[in-house]
C-alpha cells in the first residue's frame, strides 16, 4: 500500500495517498525529498523544495521546464541550487570597476519534478550533494523566498503577460487585416487577368471567324 505523502501548496497539512494527514510544512522542512515523493501541484513542489532548500542552508532557484506538445502547459520542472552553473564570461570594461562576487560554483543539487496522468506531480530526479558550503539562516531570519516575493512578482507578471498578450493580439489582427487586403488584391488581379484572357480568346475567334468567312466569299465553291 503507498503511505507516500503528498504535499499541497498552502503549506498547511500534508497527507498521504490514504487522505491521512501527515504533518505540517513547517515539520516537513527537514524533510529530505527522494524519486517518487508526490506534490499536489508544481506550487506545492517549490514550496517544498524551497522550505528544504531553508532548513538546510541554501536558496532554491526555479530552472528549465518543459511544456506539453498538446496543450503547452507546465508537464515537467528543475528546481535548483542558486549556485547551479557558472556565470558567463563579459568582456572586463573598466580596470578599475570592482569584480562581481562569485555566485554561481557549477553545484548540482537539484530535484526534478513531473507531472503524471493522474494530475499528480512526481519527484523523478533527487541530486542531495552541494559543492560549496551551506550557510543555515534562523528560521526567522529569512522569510521564504516563494511565500514572501512569488505572489507580487506573480502580479507583476501576469500584467507584464496581459499587456504583452494584448500587444501580441492588436499586431496579429493588424497583420491579419494586411494578409485580407493582400489576398483581396490577388483575387481582384487574378479575376482582371482572367477576364483579360478571355477577351483576347473571344477576340481571337471573331477574327478567326471573319478570316473564314472572307475566305469562303472570296473563293465560292
């Protein structure tokens, strides 16, 4: 029988796959994820990941995501170390300007969650190990990162997204009222040269037609 809890988003009670409630989120913090550990939803895993992410001594990242080929919504997602990668090369553009502090060291703590038949989402991949030191901050030091900052910047977001979507609709209905007018002038000019050709064909077969009978006028049988 799986007793794998799954965690819901609202970082309140957590239950497992019988509906028993398991413990809170705050309780669960310390909770090491492993492949096969269940989430409500994507939400529910970054709360997760990032209240783990706290509890140990480093901050979570949201990384790539894949979407579904049907209908282009969220099916799978990394959620990283801060310090996963290395932070690309720039040209220096003064001797003198102070150098960035080093925050990317290539760790590949992470895990991977995705999103199964059943609406569940499913950790696939666990990396635990950090390859640079982990710094725990007081639980009332360091308000989560998701909880504190996610809901505005969702805000901020979702406008940026709306305005964006508008934008995109007026350019495409723009363009799409050019393309009419383009194809309207194509029929038009398609339907010209046709009536064109036909009066050249009519014309044709009058002067043929007159050609034959000058010819039988002139030559009686």
């Amino acid at each position: 029988m799986d007793e794998h809890p799954s965690f819901s988003e609202d970082g309140d009670a957590l239950e497992n796959s019988n509906g028993k409630e398991v413990a809170t989120n705050e309780e669960c913090s310390d909770m090491e994820p492993y492949v096969g550990m269940e989430f409500e939803s994507e939400e529910a895993a970054k709360v997760f990941y990032d209240a783990y992410a706290t509890h140990l001594g480093f901050i979570m990242r949201v990384d790539a995501f894949r979407r579904s080929m049907r209908d282009g919504k969220v099916v799978w997602r990394r959620l990283v170390c801060n310090k996963e990668g290395f932070r690309k090369l720039r040209p220096k553009r003064s001797e003198n300007r102070k150098p960035r502090a080093i925050t990317r060291e290539g760790c590949k703590a992470m895990i991977v969650v995705k999103k199964e038949k059943t609406g569940k989402w499913v950790v696939t991949r666990f990396v635990r190990e950090h390859n640079h030191p982990l710094v725990v901050t007081p639980a009332n030091g360091r308000r989560s990162v998701l909880l504190s900052q996610t809901p505005d910047e969702k805000d901020v977001k979702i406008r940026e997204l709306t305005a964006e979507l508008q934008r995109e609709r007026k350019r495409s209905a723009a363009l799409q009222e050019q393309l009419d007018l383009v194809l309207r002038e194509m029929e038009e000019h398609s339907n010209h040269l046709s009536r064109n050709i036909d009066d050249i064909v009519q014309s044709v077969k009058e002067i043929e037609s007159k050609r034959v009978s000058l010819s039988d006028t002139q030559h009686p049988l």
